[in-house]
C-alpha cells in the first residue's frame, strides 16, 4: 500500500472515531488515491486534486465540488503531518445544488398509479407496487427508507411506523392511519401467502422473496407511468418516486393552511415527521402550488389574531 493509501486509512479511522460514517468519502477517496498513484504523486497537490476532482469529463459542476470538498478535507488532516501538503482552495471550484422541479400527484393521480401497479403481473409484484406508492403517498417517506422497513418495524397495535435511518444513525416513529395500517397487514398477508419462505425479513419483498432494490422499484414505476399517460410530453416532466415526498409536504400545509392552524408553530412536526433535524431542510420541499399559494394569501389577507 502506498504512502497515499496508508493516510487515508488512518484519515478515515479517525474521522470516524469522531463520530463520522464516511462510506461515501472513504470510497471516492480510495479513488483518489489510486488516481494519486497511477500518477506517481506522493503528496496531494491542487493539481492532481482538481485533475480528479473533474472526471470524468462532463460532469455536474456540484459533482466536481463534491469531490474536491472530499481531498480538500483529507488534505486538510496531511498538511498537519506533512507541510508539503497542498490544501486547495475551497472555492476553486463552486457547485450549487439542482433542485429539479418536483411533481405534485394529485389523489386522483395517486389512486391511477396504483389501479395501474395493480395490473401488473406476477401478484405480488403487483400488490407490493400498489402498497408502496400508497404508503409513499401519506407518510412522504424516502424510497431507502421504504426499502430498509422489515416486518417488525410494524405496530398494528399502536398504529406506529419505526423508520431506520443509518445514514445519520437516527431512527423515528410515525403515527399511522389506521386505513393506512389496514393496507399495510393486507399486503402483509398477501406476500407471506405468495412467498412463504422470503430470504429477507424487509417488509416489501421481490418476486424472489429479497428485499427490493432501487432499479426492481423504478422500472416498475416506470411501466405505471406509461399506463397512466404521466410521461411527456403529456407533463412538462417525467415525475418520479422522490416527488411523493414533495407531494405530502405540500399537501400537509394545505391542509394545516384549510383548518386555520398555526403553520410556524406546526412546522416542525412536519420536519420531524419527514425526519428532518430542522425545519430549514423541510424547505427544500415545499413548492408554490397555485392551492398553496391562495390559502397563504387568505391567511395574509386574514390575520389569525383578526378571525374570531
């Protein structure tokens, strides 16, 4: 292993020591350092830095400042040990987040989706489509966090949802619907009839009885779309599954905004909800739908100090 290789073990070893997962950047920094390598670099320069910061040619301005944001941090921790160190600058490349517009599903949209997941075949596939944009729909849950649900996360009796997210160490408990229970065990019941002997314990099973994967969900998707006429250029774009999430957001507010709620005292229940650490990141998710945007504007109009 080389001099490279042998920092960044101890980088990431310590990194981690400090409370930090980084699975992310230990894999894009092993990457970096076989870059390093191949170039015959011993110690990190802003030019080979910047060199692989840009691959491959083409890509995201956010890609690239991602990347030199990672050897910036590992260069950082050298420059300490080894003054021949080259630190780049934090700027010297600038990538801003893309926020594609997300789609708002109508209900009517929704109850389209999933009669068109219900047509597909084999059954299970079928009924584990439908069940998954359903909960989607009323939770705003990520996709990953979807697939991670095992059965036992599931309280038919308290009507809780338990929602793992490894990526900051943190789990949350959602109340549920009981409709939305309902579902949940009629699916439940349906795949252990279909799939008696899954080799994963996760809530939503393939056709093989594993745990669902990203690609499994979205050619699936994919296909409901199609049936349903939600691809352009009948919309302006091809909606996705992460825009269930935008959808509840939204959909919450207005509701929050129709029963005369205080929307600033309640939006961190929201934030929670959608396992946010504040209510800043729910932001990102709330667009200016035209229901949205009316019922704000009546509340402008209409002070909650001035209504009786």
């Amino acid at each position: 292993m080389s001099g490279l290789g042998l920092a960044l073990d101890e980088y990431l070893a310590v990194r981690r020591a400090l409370g930090f997962k980084m699975d992310t950047q230990a894999g894009q920094l092993a990457g970096f350092v076989a870059f390093a390598d191949q170039a015959d670099v011993v110690t990190i320069t802003t030019e080979v830095a910047l060199a692989w910061a840009m691959l491959p040619p083409g890509a995201s301005p956010g890609w690239q400042a991602r990347r030199l944001h990672m050897v910036c941090g590992f260069a950082r921790h050298l420059h300490g040990l080894d003054p021949r160190t080259e630190v780049p600058p934090a700027d010297l490349l600038t990538g801003r987040n893309y926020r594609p517009t997300p789609y708002l599903y109508s209900a009517d949209e929704v109850d389209r989706l999933r009669a068109a997941a219900r047509e597909l075949s084999p059954p299970l596939r079928a009924a584990t489509l439908d069940t998954l944009i359903g909960l989607l729909s009323v939770t705003g849950l990520r996709i990953g966090e979807a697939i991670r649900l095992d059965r036992d996360d599931i309280d038919p009796t308290g009507r809780t949802l338990l929602v793992h997210d490894p990526k900051r160490g943190a789990s949350r408990l959602l109340p549920l619907h009981p409709s939305t229970i309902d579902a949940l065990g009629t699916y439940s019941r349906l795949r252990d009839r279909l799939c008696p002997q899954p080799s994963a314990p996760s809530m939503f099973v393939s056709t093989r009885g594993s745990r669902l994967a990203h690609t499994t969900i979205y050619t699936a998707f994919g296909e409901v779309l199609r049936h349903v006429g939600l691809e352009p250029p009948a919309v302006a774009r091809r909606p996705r599954v992460h825009d269930f999430r935008h959808a509840f957001a939204v959909n919450t507010l207005v509701n929050w905004y129709r029963d005369g709620g205080d929307i600033g005292a309640r939006l961190p229940l929201l934030s929670g909800y959608l396992g946010h650490a504040s209510p800043a990141a729910t932001y990102w998710y709330l667009s200016a739908a035209p229901e949205l945007l009316r019922l704000a504007a009546e509340r402008l109009d209409h002070p909650i100090w001035d209504r009786p």
